[in-house]
C-alpha cells in the first residue's frame, strides 16, 4: 500500500510538471494574437546580409507566455562571410503584444533596442512591424510571411534618416523544426 500511494504521487506530481512545463498552446493566445499563431514554433533557417555580401544561419523559437498574452521571439543567429568564414553571431528577443487596439513588438539583441508601434497582419498569413518614425532616426520594418506549410519568410529592412524607401537589411528562410 505504501508503494502504491508513493507511485501515485509520483504520477501526479510527474504530470503536473509535465503540464506546467508545456506552456500555453497557440490555441490559447490572447484574441488580438490569433491571427499571428502561425508563428509558434522552432525556426530554422538563414538567408543573405545585404550590406555585408555574407550569410546568416540560426534559430528562431516562437512561444506562448504570459497566459496567452504575449508572443516570445528568441534568436541565435550566426554570421558568415563571402567565403562561408564564421565572423560572429549574436542572441535576441523580441516580444509581440496587443497594445492600443493593435499588435507592437519590442525587439533587443543587447546592443540595440527597436520600438515596433504598429503592425499590419493578414490573419494566419503574414506580419508586417513598423518602427516608430522619428526625425533624424532611422524606421524599421520587419515582415514574416508564410510561403508554404512550414516554410516562412522574413524580411528586415530600414528607412535611413532623411530618406522615404526601405532599404534591406537582411532577408531569409526558415523551415519549422520538425
């Protein structure tokens, strides 16, 4: 009797981490959120940097927190030159949140901070951020797009100060992690 009742909390208390440990589904993220769950998930991929002529290749893992109401970004990306020559990396995040009727982001790499006060989203299909635009400041827009069942595109650019056309920053592909 005592091994059972010890083997019994064992499979409680196993579940319950289990189920703690799991998070909260795309299913269950806050309502201005849904159209943007097809995010969740790991990404892998990389894609070219424009200004340099390398590459980039990493990770991208998407997750629900915060009871549904935020979308957590974190990124390892790693950076090559022409020639395939490792020249560095870096780690960020980025949170995605319903804010003022709409969805904005925070982005950080620990270096840089950018403020995303608007977004354009084609439900289940595609995001577009938009920097804040302020003088004598650049604007960045990012924008991920589904191009097929577990493939999604992302396009990072700016808007120099004093200029009006996005200019690319960097541009890539990722496959969700199976």
């Amino acid at each position: 009797m005592k091994y059972a009742v010890k083997t019994s909390m064992l499979v409680i208390v196993s579940f319950f981490v289990f189920v703690l440990a799991s998070g909260v589904s795309a299913a269950e993220l806050a309502a201005p959120l849904k159209p943007l769950a097809f995010l969740v998930g790991r990404w892998d991929g990389g894609g070219v940097v424009a200004d340099t002529g390398g590459t980039a290749k990493g990770f991208s893992t998407i997750t629900v927190e915060a009871n549904g109401g935020v979308l957590l970004r974190k990124d390892h990306t790693a950076l090559f030159d022409k020639a395939g020559k490792l020249t560095g990396g870096f780690d960020q995040v980025m949170m995605i949140y319903p804010d003022a009727g709409g969805v904005r982001a925070d982005y950080s790499d620990g270096q840089h901070l950018i403020h995303y006060t608007s977004a354009r989203v084609e439900p289940g299909r595609s995001v577009e951020f938009i920097g804040d635009a302020r003088p004598g400041a650049p604007t960045f827009r990012l924008r991920y797009e589904i191009e097929g069942p577990d493939v999604l595109t992302v396009t990072f650019g700016v808007v120099p100060p004093g200029q009006t056309t996005f200019q690319p920053i960097a541009t890539g592909e990722l496959h969700r992690a199976k």
